[in-house]
C-alpha cells in the first residue's frame, strides 16, 4: 500500500457512494450506554496520531467532504497551543478528538503512577476542549509491558465507568460485533485477534493490502460492522515520496525484527518506535 491523499480520497468517496458513513466511537459507545445501538451496519474510520497533526486534518478534511465522521486518537505530547487549533478544526468538521495513550509504558508497569498520567492528561485535553470518552492504547512492541492492561485492570474500568479502551473493553461495552482492519506493517490487514496481539509477527493477519481491497471486502460482507484504523502520518501527496517513506519503513523494520531476536536489545530497539512515527 502506498499511502496517499488521493487513495483515501478514492475510498472514503467509495465509501460515500455506496450509501456508508463512518460513525465516531464516541457516538457508537454513547448509543450503546443509552440502550440505542441498534441493528444498523456501521463502519468507524480510526487514526492514531502520533506525529504530524497537519496531517490527520488533511485526512478529517477529505473525511468531511463525503459526510463522514471519524475517530482520532492523539498522543498527548501533541496536545499544545502550538497544535491546538489544528485539532479543534478537526473537531468542527464532526471528528472526535480524543486519547492515544501510553501510560502503562510511561509508568513502567507501575499502575499508581500510571494512573496519575492518564487523569493528567484527560485534563490536559479537557483544557484544550476535547471531551475524553473513548481511548485507544499505543502499542509499542519494544517495552516490556502492555498498555492494554491499563484498561483490563477491574479498578480502573471501574473509575471510568462511562469510557472505553478500543482495544480493550469497547466490543464489550458495545455489545456488537466488528472487524478490526489496520494499516500495521504499511499495509491495510484484518487483524484476527487485537486485543491480545503484541510484539511482531506473534498474531495472525488476513493481508488485504491497498484501500481498493478494504473496499472489496467491506461490499462483499455487507451484514459486517468495521473499525478501519491507519496513521495520518504516513500519508503524502506525492506517490514518489510515499513509496520512498514506505521503503525506508520497510528496511527499518526489516532491521528491527532481526535485532528483536537479540538477547539485551529489546530496550535499545524502543528508538524504533520513535522512528516509525516519523515514517
């Protein structure tokens, strides 16, 4: 897959044409609380920001002009006045804004510690003007530890009685059914199992590839609700430029999976997460 504008441009008028609007999770889980899910087929565009967030408002602004209406997760580093109104448009244009977050990496497994970034940061983003009700973890295959367990902890949910972890709880709280489709290893896949696949290649993929592909497999399942996930950052106008991120992604991680099987440099190799946020 190569990751441009012009090709999200295609699928979300795909999308559009063939009568389906993505939803935000926010809307779905706050339909689910009040008892109004409902039976009709849905389908959430999800994007984790994790750099770039003059990019996550070129997809949002492609999004809105087809009538859709999706979920960005942002990495609370980003969340400053320097980008703050670059967010709020994305939210003007009908998109959720909401939290990527990492706090059990940023705690080192310690859930106290994590804890008190996580309610640091839900204010954080409150103060900017973007109400927190669902989340997605960030996974980061390079640490020790597991971001879902935030949200898998009883205390926790029980503190947010009222929010989701995507990649947790939220099937749960929803009480529906979907598949998650992601763009992981720059290519579009159904991940079979995502709230349990850690590290790399450790859980099964259904490679679909490009965004023609996504498109064939949401028609020929039409009784099927999906969550479509991919990172902002990686999109670019030119083909040229995305195909040469994409092989610079590719060598990268081609490196990284060899020095993964190293005993003593898992630690080194978090650089790597920092780097593909970049890519």
């Amino acid at each position: 897959m190569i990751f441009t504008y012009s090709k999200w441009d295609k699928f979300c008028e795909a999308l559009a044409k063939q009568n389906i609007q993505s939803i935000t999770a926010k809307e779905l889980l706050s339909n689910a609380l009040l008892g109004n899910a409902g039976n009709t087929r849905w389908i959430n565009l999800k994007h984790d920001v994790e750099s770039n967030p003059e990019k996550a408002l070129k997809l949002a602004q492609i999004e809105a002009s087809y009538g859709h209406h999706a979920t960005y997760y942002v990495q609370s580093y980003l969340m400053t006045e320097q980008n703050r109104s670059l967010f709020l448009s994305i939210q003007k244009l009908g998109h959720e804004v909401t939290y990527h977050h990492d706090v059990i990496d940023g705690g080192k497994g310690d859930m106290n510690v994590a804890y008190n970034l996580f309610v640091d940061n839900l204010e954080k983003f409150k103060h900017f003007g973007f109400n927190v009700q669902t989340v997605c973890q960030h996974g980061n295959p390079m640490t020790d530890f597991d971001n879902r367990d935030f949200f898998r902890n009883v205390d926790i949910q029980a503190k947010f009685p009222q929010m989701a972890d995507i990649m947790v709880n939220f099937k749960e709280l929803l009480r529906q059914d979907y598949v998650y489709i992601s763009d992981v290893g720059m290519s579009f896949k159904i991940v079979n199992n995502p709230y349990n696949n850690s590290g790399f290649n450790k859980d099964p993929y259904t490679v679909l590839g490009d965004l023609d592909n996504v498109m064939d497999e949401i028609n020929e399942h039409q009784g099927i609700n999906y969550i479509i996930s991919s990172h902002p950052h990686r999109y670019y106008k030119s083909f040229v430029v995305a195909w040469s991120k994409k092989t610079v992604f590719t060598i990268v991680r081609g490196i990284a999976n060899l020095l993964f099987k190293i005993p003593g440099l898992k630690k080194l190799l978090f650089r790597f997460n920092y780097i593909s946020k970049k890519l």
